[in-house]
C-alpha cells in the first residue's frame, strides 16, 4: 500500500504552521513599551532577564506526536485527562540578555549551562 501510495505522488507529512492570525492592534506599542524598559535598565546598568515558556505537557501514560521502531505498540490512555496526569510540565529558559548568557532548568538537577 505505501508503495502505491508513494507512486502517486503521496508522502507522509505532518501539520505546518503557517497560517497566519491578525496580529493584535497594540502588538506594535507592546514591543515599544518593552524596548524602552530595555533601555533604562541597561542604561542603569539593571540585568535583564528574558524567560522563555513552552506549552504545558501532561506527565502521564499519554500519547505523543513522533513514532519509534518497537515490535509492538505502546499501549497509553484513550484520552488526555488532566485529571489522570501524574503532573503538569512547563518547559522554560531564562537568559540575562546583557551578557549573552543564559541557563536553562534541568528538572533532574541545577541549572546548566544553555
């Protein structure tokens, strides 16, 4: 079937991002507000520090977006409960942008290095 597939000009693929939404009216004022905060406190010579979140996970037996090679498959919930999550996780990063350096948390231990 996946050759048959594969000769007709079809291929596995997943989603992209790559629809646009209106951008928000005061996005522009925002990023002015932002950069004249910027300004003063290096001017003051104030660290500043840029915290980066990802999206929360669900910890748990749940599925995930990717595939391994396995004999058989991993059995995981019919649904994505918060309530049967074992916990919430919320990837970030912070980085103090005067010096270029930053650090990055590593649930299993201190920060390290990014």
């Amino acid at each position: 079937m996946a050759r048959l597939l594969h000769n007709m000009d079809f291929s596995l693929r997943v989603n992209r991002k790559a629809v646009a939404t209106d951008a928000s009216p005061d996005r522009d004022q925002q990023f002015r507000h932002i950069s004249s905060l910027r300004t003063r406190f290096e001017s003051q010579g104030l660290p500043i520090i840029s915290v980066d979140t990802k999206k929360r996970e669900l910890v748990g037996n749940f599925r995930n977006n990717g595939v391994k090679w396995c004999r058989t498959p991993l059995r995981v919930n019919d649904h994505d409960f918060r309530s049967d999550a074992i916990g919430v996780a919320i990837p970030y990063a912070a980085r103090g942008d005067a010096r270029r350096a930053g650090t990055r948390r590593n649930p299993r231990g201190p920060n390290v290095p990014s």
